[in-house]
C-alpha cells in the first residue's frame, strides 16, 4: 500500500512541477529519487527496499511525508531543479496535496483528472487523517461553482469523509473513494447513516474523531434553512471525478455501515 502511496504522491508532484516550470524537465526515475530524497533517502531503490523490510522508522517518514518547511527541502530540490526558488518550492508543495486553495486556474483540470484516477483517497499527501479529511472536503466545495459558503454541504461532507477516513485508517474498509463520498452525500444515504451513527462511530477507535463527527453532523442540523446541500451541483463534481452511480457503495463500505 505504501508503495502504491509513493507512486501516487510522486505522480502529483511530477505534474506539479510540470505545472511550474511549464515543461518536462524531471524524467520519473528522477523524480522518483527526488521524492525518496525529500524523505531523507539516498534513492527510490533504498526507500523500496527499506519499506519491504517493514523498517518501522521508513514506514512512519512515508506517513508523515514532506513539508517545504521540512529541514533539507528546499536543497533538495535545488539538486534536482538548479535555480528553484523558496516561493516555487511552496507552490509544488501546494499543488502536489489535494489542497482546495490551489484548485483553480490551469491547475484545475489537471488536478481533477488526476485525482479521477485515484482508488484510494488516503494514499495522496497528507500529514495528519484530519487534514486530509478537511482538504477533500473542501476541495469538493470548492468545485462546487458557488458552494463555498454553504455551510450545510461542507458539514455533511466533514462527517462523511470523516467517518470514511477513520474507518479505512482502522482497517475497517478497503479504500476511501470518491465513489462512496458521492452516495453518502445523498439524501436518502445520509439520512440512513445519521440514523446509523452510533453503530458506525463504535466502529472507530479514534473517540475525538467521533466527537468531531457527532459535532459536524449537530452543526448540519442547525445550520441556517436557506442553505441547501445542492445535490445536483455536487453530483456533477463527482462525475468529473469518475463517479459513474450515486446509488450504489462498495460492498465493503455498505456491509460496515448497514450490514
């Protein structure tokens, strides 16, 4: 799996740079070593045998992943791309997360389709579960034309992307997708999910992410009327990224939640 999480991360920064620099200056294999490089090894070889190894201390660097304030980055990078400045190395860090702020611009269609591409949401950069689970729901509001301050979507969307996200960090499901995000965010499934939640949230260990459930969800059903969930601006998000059927969750997902 972490092995797959590099593939993804270094493709989102190879597109990143890309982006930047306006042309293919780093070929993969470089980038590869690029990326093992900005998690403090010699080269993408080492970092694949350390992680078969299960070094636990590799295993925990992957997890954590790399920052532009990380110690080394920015020379790193200037290894690799002579002349990089601080300000463009920021920039590739944005980029190269599913951040909602860098979604715009010539970045957009880029980043959308490649996160269409993407089978397992936890595999792209982030350092903590709660900062991904905030970044891919605001991203989703974000390219929602005119979503951003509807407050009653960006609460359902934290409870299930929280939900999902604790859920496959205990091991409880496969993957989180984009496809399952997409069903719950229907009426009729998240109906059933609040209805559901306190068997659902005794599957998750983390009991702060739970409160933060329970909080996101009780804020939802106070949030001022006139706002509304906008299904139909949301579904057609989801679609760009590859969603095919709002009606159906992986079998996974749908056995854990509602048996």
């Amino acid at each position: 799996m972490l092995e797959q999480s590099l593939a993804t991360r270094r493709k989102f920064l190879s597109h990143a740079i890309d982006h930047v620099f306006g042309e293919k200056i780093i070929k993969d294999r470089a980038c590869a070593d690029l990326y093992a490089n900005l998690l403090g090894i010699e080269s993408n070889n080492k970092l694949i045998s350390l992680l078969r190894s299960q070094n636990a201390k590799i295993i925990s660097k992957v997890y954590s992943d790399w920052s532009c304030y990380d110690n080394g980055v920015f020379l790193v990078f200037q290894k690799y791309l002579p002349g990089i400045t601080g300000d463009q190395v920021y920039q590739l860090d944005e980029l190269s997360k599913p951040s909602w702020a860098s979604a715009n611009g010539l970045w957009l269609n880029r980043l959308v389709n490649l996160l269409k591409h993407v089978e397992d949401i936890t595999q792209l950069r982030h350092h903590f579960d709660s900062e991904l689970c905030d970044e891919i729901a605001y991203l989703l509001i974000s390219l929602a034309d005119g979503q951003l301050h509807n407050n009653k979507a960006k609460n359902r969307l934290l409870v299930i992307c929280s939900i999902l996200m604790h859920l496959k960090r205990d091991g409880k499901i496969l993957a989180l997708r984009w496809s399952d995000i997409a069903t719950l965010y229907q009426t009729d499934y998240y109906t059933k999910l609040l209805v559901e939640l306190d068997i659902v949230t005794n599957h998750i260990t983390d009991r702060s992410a739970v409160n933060e459930i329970y909080r996101y969800s009780n804020k939802e059903l106070h949030a001022l009327e006139n706002y509304n969930t906008a299904i139909p601006e949301f579904n057609q998000v989801f679609k760009k990224l590859g969603v095919l059927s709002f009606s159906q969750l992986s079998t996974d997902v749908e056995k854990l939640l509602f048996g």
